[in-house]
C-alpha cells in the first residue's frame, strides 16, 4: 500500500488520524526548527511537517535534501494547522510527519511546475510530460474527460449505438488530403487514415443502426495553424427517418445538456436560426459571433453620390457601429486601419466618423459630406452620441463583408463584448450546395458530397447549380463552428448526379463510392446526421485560445510531436517489405 | 416526422391510436382478401395488415408490389391481433394501415435478412451492410456498445480519467510489426500507428494523472487468423502507487461489474491465482480454460522402466483423465490421435487406457503393461470407471505440454464441458520476465520491455536472466487471455538495463525510448496498469467464435475490407507528394 488517501483528500474532521500519504514536492521551506513541504498530486496539496524537536535530526536533515519534483510516500498524524490557508481545501490541516521514504528522486525540472510557469512553449511541449504537471493543463484533459462521458450518456439515453468505424479505409481524392498507409500484405496498395467515418455512418444508416454516434479520431494531411491538428476527434452521429428539425432538436438538447452538466448553465431553447445568406449579409460570416450586436448596415444610399471616388466605385459600402468607442485616439484609429489593411483581403481604406456628445458628427472624410449627410448616417446606422461608425467598401461585396466581419471580431473583443464565460448558440442553416472555384472551373460540394439538395430546389440542379440550397447546417457558438452536418441523399440516382456535377466520371464515381451508391439500391432510408470538432467543443468550454490545450499529446504546425520526435526514419528493412523506395525530397 | 413510434414499441395498450411507422419490409403474404407485412427497424417487428374491404383495391395493389427490404412508411391504427404472436414483444398487436408511402425501393437483396440467412461468408462480408441488418449481428453490436460504457462507467466512478493519446507516433523496432505512415510534411520520415498507447501511458502517470484509462483503436502488421484484426480495440489502463495487489482488485471489479451488468452473471471475487509454472504443468497453457478439470498428471514413475520404449526414452510423460469417456469407439480414438499429430507438435503418438465398469483398465499398449502398473497409473491419475485416460509424451516438455493442452481442449468440447454461459475467471501471474529465442540467439522481453521484475529477482538478472519472474498478470476466463499488464519499472537506471539484456545498444535505447527514460528522471511514480482486449471480451460475452462478429466492418484474413475494397492504388500525384515510389512486388 503506497497511500491511505490522496493529497486532496485530508480535513479538520481527519485530526489524529495516521494516514500514508505518496505525492511530488511543490516546494520545500525551513522556517525555526520545522521544515514544511507541500506534497502535490492530481487531488491537491497537502502541507507536511517535520519537527525537529520531535521526529530528531536525522529525519530533517532527509528532509532537507528533498528538490522539487522528488517523489515520496510519507506517513504521519493529520493535525490542525497554526495559520490556516483558506485558499486550499486542505488548508486547515497539516501533517506531522514520523517517517520519510524517497520513492524516486529527481532532477531540477526544465521550468517550474506551477500555473504560471517560466516555462516557453518549445520547452514544454519537448516535456510534455512535465507540463501535464502543471494543474491548469490537466483540469482541461480533465474536463475532456467529463464532456466525452456527458455525449456519451445523453446519447445512449437518446437511443444512439456507438459503433466503431475502420481506422484503415480506402483514399479518395474528394475532400482534404489523406494520410495514406502502405499496406505489406497488399503491396504496392495503401490505406488511408479517415477524414471523418461519413460513408460508413451512412452505411450504418443503411443498415438499419437507426442512431450511430462514435467519438472517433479523424486524420488531414493538410498544413496547419493553431486550430487544426493532423489528427483530431469528432463527435460523430447519424440518425434515420429524420428530417432537418429531427435533428436540430436532437443535438440542441445535447448542447443544452452539455452546458448545464460541465458549466452548470442554462441555455435556452430552441437556438436561433439564421439563414447562410442572413448571417453573411448581417455579419459577413458563416459562422457568426452573436455575443454582440454591432452588424452590418448597408449605406451605400446613404454615401454615394457625394463625390467621394472611393465610395462612389465601390459595389459595397458597409457600416458597423462600436458602442462608446467615439473616444477613440488617432492612434488607436490609425491601429484599426492597419489591422484593416493585412494581407489577402479587398476593401479599400477604413472611413470612420464618431458621434460627439452633442450629436454632431465628424468623420475622416468631412470634406465629401455634408453634416446632414453624416446625421443621415448616423439615423440609417443607429449610432448614437458617443459611437463610432467605421465603414469598409470595395468591388467585391463578399470579399469587404469577410473584412468587415474581422473588424467586427476585434471591435468587440477591444471593447470587451466577447466574454469567455458567456454563450451564445446559433444554427446556420440554408448553406449553398456547391461553391464554384475559379481556379479549376468547377464545382465543389460546400459540404461534402453526399449532402442533399433542398426538395423544391432539385430542379436548379441543371439549370443554376450554384443557387441550389442545401440541406445543411452548423451549430456555432461565439462565432466558433463547434458542429455540422446535412440531410443526406439516400437515392443512388440523385447521389450519381451530384458526382455527376462535381466533375466524377461515372467509372470513377463509382471506383470511389461504388459501395455506397451500391447500398443505396438495397433500401437505404432517409438520414441525416452531423459532427463535432471535439477539440474545439471543448476548447470552448474551457476557454481555450487553441485546441492544443485540450489535447495531451498535440502536433506542432510542422505535425512534429518534438517530444517522442516523430516522425522518424524507418529502416530499409521496412521499407523494402512494403515495397517501397525514397525519392529525394527538394525543399 | 417520418414515425410517431418504432417497430418494436406497440402493444395492446396502444389499441385504438393512429400511429406512423417507417421501416423495412421483412416480408409480406396474402391470405383471404387481406395483405399481411411484417415491419422491421433497429426495435422489432410489427405486422401490418391491408384489409381490401376497408382499404380498397388500389392500395392493396400497390402493398402487393412491396418487395423484401423495400423502405416504407405507413399510416394507420393499432388493432388487436386475431392470431397473436407470443414471440414478438408486439405479438398483440397489428396496424390497419390506412396510407402508404414508398421512401426507398429495394433490388431483391443476394442472401435473406435471417439471422438463419442462406448468404456465406464472403457474400456477407462483401454486402456487410446488408449483414448488419441481421438482428444477430446487430445485438452483438449493440452488446459491444453497452460494454464500452459499462467500462467507462465503472473506472469513471473508480477515478480514472480517459485520455486520447496520439494516433501519428514513433515506430519501435520492438514488439509486432508497425504499420507506418508517411509524413508530407517531414518527407522522408514515417509516424507510426500505435501497437498500444503503452509508452503515452506511462508518460501520463510520470505526469501525475494517476488513474488513466482509454478505448482506444491500436494497430500490427502481423499475418492474421480468425481472432486477429490488424486494427482492434484495447481497454487500455494505468494506475499510480499501485502494487500487483491494487491493480487485481481493482480489475476483478470491473470484470464482476460487466457480468453483473450486462449478463446478470454473479462472479465471485477475488477470482482465483495461479503463477505461471503452474499453469504450465497443471494445464500446458499459460490461459488454462478453469471451466473443467482433466488436469495434468506426471505419470514418468509409474509408465517409465517397463520396456516401452517411447515412454522409456521421454524427458516427460502426462496424462489427462476424460470424465465418463471410456465408451470412446475406436473411430472416435482414431480421430484423437489424428487430432494430436496436426502439424507443429512435439509429442509422440497418442496412448489410451479405458478403465472399464468393473475397473479393470485396458490400455492401447497393453503389452509393455501388467494389470498392476495399470491399476497404479489408474490410482495415480484418480480416473475412476468408465474414465478415459489419454497420454502424451516426448522429449520436450513444453511441446508435450502444449499439444496436451489442445487435447485437453478438445476432450472438453467434445464432453460438453466448455459451455459457453458459464464463466471462470483466472489471474496467472508471476510470468518470466524474459523468453529466450533460439533462433536469434537473445532474450525477449516475454510482455514488453518496461515491465518490472519482482524486486527479489533482481539479482538474477545478471546471473539468471531467463530465472527473472516478472510482475506481470494475466486475466483469463474460459481460456482466453482477456487482458494483461504489469507492475511497470520506473528507474532509469533499471530500465536501461533492460534494454540492455535485450539487446539495445544504449544509443539504439537512447533514440527509441529516450523520451520515456528521460521522463523517468523527473519524479516517476510507481505504476502498473493493464490492457483488455475489447473485441475479444465482447466476443466472450456474446458466445461468439471469432472476434469478428462484434466488429462492425472487420477485414479479412488478407487485411482486405472487401466490401469498399481497401487497400487500394493510389494516385501518382499522392506518390510524389510523399515522395515515394514503388518497387514491384515479387509474389
């Protein structure tokens, strides 16, 4: 037996028990013949003891030699401390300690092992192990924990199996990059990694499974950034005989639950609906953070016509007020329109115009308008007496709303309106079927392929594709995407149709996803379904910056994990089995 | 809404609602003027019934083109049943359908939807959606999900936290083969899919998470059989300042738990132990099936100096005796001794002695033998009359033992005794820490190398290596290893060593596990932990055979998922992209 109870566990109530306690030294003091330790594991802190009047010399002098890190097992009579610590919920306790065993020393740790360590972020994710130490890492994996348990009790309740899907499948070239696994006992062929388990849900569906879910890691070979990891997990659920408010109500409940159990929060039902195209016209996002008003107002009747070149050229002219931000300095203003200006992106230069406190208006434009047309604008825009209007414009309507929309996002984070600890759900629903890319003259499905088409705009499909709505949906919360999915198609005629109009030969439609259209001619039943991004799900309730902070074992943004140093070199021994040979690579 | 209810809710009490059903078409008969189809989801079974008297002729015209699997949705009212069912949980019942609708037609489907189906095994693997439409593939599925979140219900409740660990590691040249993955983005270099999370678990308890847990998808490139999967799930657990004692007592807890939860099943604990030596000499197998008897008995004293050359010149002489088995034909011997010689095996031929009703023993070597040494054999092996005795013998023990197994084995199949309801459950403990291979002429570590040696046998490993007994546990039930761990070592300066007996050079050690020794060094705690078998659990119980059937898309014994027909070609493009380039394949 190492311990009697944890370092968490101890209260006034234990006075005068002898307990066996095994934990790391947080930090050693000597102060007038005692030595005090706080002992440190997942539990807590428990303060230990040593009196030299009492347990003798040597024991101190053991005690003494303990560093930071060291892992020991003691054992020794809970008393009640002298100077309580209110902070800790062992704090009114300590231990008198009669005897000291070293479990395993250690070195002086790389940085220290507190909240607010000296520790950079190279430092700790090469020891990883040791930043997981640190009781601010682990509450997240600890709410992780608690979250993936909570999905997966209300949806058993709800009637869904979790079924485990291959991890092994088959590359298809729709979607992001796959990661491919060279198969020995199939030379020259390859797996692939799964970007999600779609078709196989789908198949379940077909299979009369009725509810699947599965948390389940998902893989893209695609270059990263703070929000993307190569390998990351899902919530994953399909469901039969639904249509679109089936699942809506579903996986709402599921939100509601989930923030009541983890957050104890009550969130109101049914979550707003916005239609794709409101949510782009109001926000210039998809995914729209609604913590804060601030939307969009068209002013182009509003400010051409005047004179200014810049406006009176643009094709889009949008307005967004701040609140109370009229006090802005010129510096600050100046800050706004370099922000503006970052790279990729379209409007032209930020106009501003404040609202004094007596009403009158003064813009960076004054020598085009007029006050009346600057009170107009405050009218058309809402602003009042000590707002700030700031206007984006340019050719491209969609291009200025995503601008607008950035702006948007770092007004209200300068002005305080994006509290972490508040939350706002929204659907978007009414997504696009397909966006057209220029690049290579075709369409891509929004979604993903087998995404079905709204019923009444079937017939758009081979007159104007892109106008087609689709049956699909996203659940954002404070502008995050936590979660989509789609009504599927579950005709295998109109699923070789889509294929048909994302450019698929019939031969490769059918080497790709035969199996699938293939199933659908055997009863498959309408379906529909939708995903989480676990990471980010949980990110958000933890108030995280970046997914990695969920994650115990993250990618860097080279998809390196500089702790074990994957990947690696093979030996050829395993390269000659799977039949294969390195070509150089040329940076 | 596509359905008020399922198929499997309706009951009397329902009589006189209007319900909408949505479901499959199991199969449809007419008799007397009326239409009768039986309604099949995830929940059950409902009749319908299409009166031509009340419905007309039109919609009985279009109920009779509804073909087997046919997906339809119905309107109609609960009726009582004329002819009642007392099989079907909605046996009462019927639904006067009064509107259908056709969600999905369906091509007649190649093998019937039975659980009694006509379709073979690769016909089902390759329509596997249409297999999982079977109710006794399903309820296995469904079996595998209750399972799961019993475990995760259990080690949640006993403080375990569940953590992802990564998928995209490190390849080790220890253990299974990997299945590797190259990296895009580190051209030249290779992650590999995990064998087990074992080195990420450890690092979690050098982290201070102290009771780990997680399901989790691992992965070997191995040739398969019947009960193997290149991809499988593990229960995979750890624990902190644990010895042996804490991880048994914690995981005959759970196991008592999954019988009482899902099977309803009474095991007492604690489940008996036996060290390995035992195993080995009273069973010939280090997972005895504990369901039965027929224990091995040594019988070199009584059989040995008696002329018979074949046992005169063995290092070992065992018998087994078979319960009520003396009425064996000779044909039925026959088979026995064809059984025994299969290939790979050590023993010499098979020999019998019956004893018969008056206790006389007649033996298939009867020459070399008087009544009296036969009598002793008797009394030796305690067989009684109307017992077979059955003797195998060689000069290699452990072969002897191992084919004495399997012929143990199969006389319990072929006496009942192997019943596949009742569960024994077993811990072997105490395994060698090492097995010595021939071939390559070193020592391997016999579960891996991080497992601890008991601290008594320490010295040994400079002396004695293949004497070392591990700290190593096995769980068996009815003679399948369910699950096994260990007391892991948590030294540095032990581990090293023991890469070292196996042969590591300390560079080669230092650039596979110099994560993990290195971690060691910052305060490692005592740990032990141990990892379950999912599919293999889940297959006990539910009685199946293989692991397969508890697998929702399993590959088959070339690692092919025939049905989306993986592992596949791969484009040029993705080969480039990798840096790769194939060598053809000499068969």
């Amino acid at each position: 037996m190492y311990r009697t109870t944890t370092c968490g566990a101890l209260r006034l109530s234990n006075v005068g028990e002898q307990v066996t306690l095994a934990g790391w030294v947080q930090k050693a003091r000597r102060m007038g013949g005692m030595t005090f330790i706080d002992l440190r594991d997942r539990y807590g802190i428990t303060q230990l003891v040593f009196n030299e009047s009492v347990v003798g010399e040597a024991l101190v002098a053991e005690a003494e030699k303990l560093g930071r890190e060291y892992v020991i097992q003691i054992v020794g009579i809970v008393s009640e401390r002298e100077n309580k610590n209110p902070k800790l919920p062992t704090g009114d306790i300590e231990i008198a300690v009669a005897s000291l065993r070293i479990l395993n020393p250690s070195e002086v740790p790389p940085f220290t092992i507190e909240d607010d360590t000296d520790g950079g972020d190279d430092l700790r994710m090469k020891y990883r192990y040791l930043d997981l130490r640190r009781s601010c890492v682990r509450s997240n994996l600890e709410l992780r924990h608690r979250f993936a348990l909570a999905v997966r009790r209300y949806l058993d309740a709800e009637g869904f199996l979790e079924v485990e899907t291959p991890v092994l499948i088959k590359s298809t070239p729709e979607g992001a990059r796959d990661f491919v696994v060279p198969s020995r006992m199939n030379p020259n062929q390859f797996y692939a990694l799964p970007q999600s388990p779609q078709t196989f849900k789908q198949l379940l569906m077909v299979s009369g499974f009725d509810r699947y879910f599965q948390i389940v890691k998902c893989f893209r070979d695609e270059d990263l950034r703070a929000d993307r990891q190569p390998e990351f997990t899902q919530i994953d659920c399909e469901m039969s005989f639904v249509e679109q408010e089936d699942v809506l109500s579903i996986f709402e409940g599921m939100t509601q639950y989930l923030f009541k159990e983890l957050l104890n929060l009550d969130i109101p039902m049914p979550f707003p609906r916005m239609s794709w195209h409101e949510a782009m016209k109001r926000y210039g996002s998809d995914k729209p953070d609604t913590r804060f008003g601030m939307e969009f107002v068209e002013v182009k009747d509003v400010l051409q016509g005047h004179g200014f070149s810049v406006f009176d050229n643009a094709a889009y002219i949008g307005a967004i007020v701040a609140p109370g931000a009229a006090s802005y300095t010129r510096k600050q203003l100046d800050a706004l329109t370099d922000f503006v200006k970052r790279p990729q992106v379209g409007a032209s230069g930020m106009v501003y115009a404040r609202i004094e406190a007596d009403g009158t208006v003064k813009s960076s434009v004054d020598k085009f308008y007029t006050q009346e047309t600057l009170q107009s604008l405050a009218t058309e825009t809402g602003a009042k007496a000590s707002d700030l209007i700031l206007i984006l414009s340019g050719d491209d309507a969609m291009k200025v709303r995503k601008q607008l929309s950035e702006l948007r996002l770092e007004m209200g984070s300068q002005l305080g309106l994006r509290d972490k600890t508040k939350f706002s759900c929204l659907w978007v629903v009414d997504f696009p079927l397909f966006e057209w890319d220029e690049e290579t003259q075709r369409f891509y499905a929004m979604h993903h392929p087998f995404t079905s088409p709204k019923p009444e705009d079937i017939p758009l499909l081979d007159s104007d594709p892109g106008a087609v709505r689709a049956n699909a949906y996203d659940m954002v919360i404070n502008g995050v995407e936590v979660g989509g999915g789609s009504i599927r198609i579950h005709d295998s005629k109109l699923q070789a149709r889509m294929f048909d109009l994302l450019g698929f030969t019939p031969e490769k439609a059918q080497e790709q996803f035969g199996f699938l259209m293939n199933a659908f001619k055997y009863g498959a039943p309408p379906h529909g379904g939708l995903a989480y991004g676990l990471d980010r799900f949980v990110s958000l309730f933890a108030g995280l910056d970046s997914i990695r902070d969920c994650i115990a074992f993250p990618k860097n943004n080279a998809g390196r994990d500089v702790m074990i140093d994957a990947p690696s070199l093979i030996d050829q021994e395993q390269l000659d089995e799977l039949h294969l040979r390195l070509t150089p690579a040329t940076k």
